[in-house]
C-alpha cells in the first residue's frame, strides 16, 4: 500500500532536497502523480526555499566572539 498525505508531507522536504532513500522517492512521486495537495504543498514548498535562498545571510556583529570566548575561558 502507498503512502498516505500525512506521510508524504512529512518527506516534502526532505524529498525536495533529495535525501529522501530510494524507496521513499518512489513512493513520494507515486503519491504526487495522483494527489493535487500534496503537488501544491510541494510547489510551495519550493517556491518558499527560493525565496530563503535569495536572502542575504546576517553578518554577525565583530565583538559576537570575543564575547564568546570570554564566557567560556
């Protein structure tokens, strides 16, 4: 028997990212071929890592390690 939604929801993004194990994948793609949610759930799965991808990544600020050192010495 295939997977169900709830299953399969909890693959997206692991599936997205292709860490999903040879058998999963099939099962994930079958699951996609017939269910219309879980294409749009995947859809926007990747539309938003897209848009994370694009943002600029925050600089820490200068003093951040030597703030860490301190504490741990």
């Amino acid at each position: 028997m295939g997977m169900g939604c709830s299953q399969v929801y909890l693959l997206l993004s692991a599936y997205l990212d292709e860490m999903t194990d040879p058998e999963e994948t099939r099962e994930v793609k079958t699951h996609l071929e017939s269910c219309l949610d879980c294409r749009e759930k995947l859809s926007q799965l990747h539309r938003m890592c897209l848009i994370l991808r694009k943002l600029d990544n925050p600089k820490a600020p200068r003093r951040l390690w030597k703030d860490i050192k301190k504490r741990l010495d």
